[in-house]
C-alpha cells in the first residue's frame, strides 16, 4: 500500500491499495499497511509534541513576565523607601547643625581629616 501527502492541507492519507496491483505478496503488503500506520503515529506523536512544547514554552513566558513584574515592583518599593531614609537623614543632619553649629562644623572637620588620610595612602 502506497502513501501519498495532500498538498493542501498536509494530510496524509493512505492511497489505493497499488502494492497487491504489482505483485505485492499478501505478507509484504501487510508490513507496508503497518509501516504506514506507524508513519501516521508518529506524525501524530510529533504533532502532540511540538504542541505541548508550545504550551509548556507559553506558559514559562507567563512566569517569566509575572516574575519579572513583581522584581520590578519590588525594585521600586525599595528605591522609594530608601529615597524617604535618605531624606529624613539629610534632615536630621540639617536639624543637628542648626541645634549644635559648633559641633556640625567639627564633624564636618574630622570627616575631612579622614578623607584626607585615606586619600594620602593611595
């Protein structure tokens, strides 16, 4: 038995039964209807296969984008906490120097003592 593939539609269909025409014995027509029908299973098989492949791909796509989501809203809850800590700290120094001006400015020197330092060592 012969297989011929429909060019439309990319079906395959089993054609007429031409091996037993040209002299097929019963047994050899028999292993070409088997080796047809284990063509056909296999088509199917690899069609299941790249389909749940696709899906399995599609669904990792949909995890990826959620988790990447919700790093970016995490990222951006951070930045904004550590923006109001870094302005309530300026504050609070800006409130210190004006309650102890005197001892802002020796802050301020030995700040600079230490930078001076360390920049001398290298």
């Amino acid at each position: 038995m012969n297989s011929m593939t429909d060019q439309r539609t990319g079906y395959y269909a089993p054609a007429t039964d031409l091996g037993s025409q040209a002299g097929e014995t019963g047994e050899a027509a028999s292993l070409r209807a088997e080796l047809d029908a284990l063509k056909a299973q296999f088509a199917n098989l690899v069609s299941r296969a790249g389909s749940d492949a696709m899906k399995a791909g599609s669904d990792a796509m949909k995890t990826a984008q959620q988790a990447t989501s919700d790093v970016a809203d995490k990222a951006s809850d951070i930045a904004s906490a550590a923006t109001a800590q870094v302005k309530t700290f300026a504050s609070e120094l800006e409130r210190m120097g004006r309650n102890n001006p005197l001892g802002a400015l020796a802050g301020a020197l030995l700040v600079g003592v230490v930078i001076g330092l360390i920049g001398r060592r290298h």
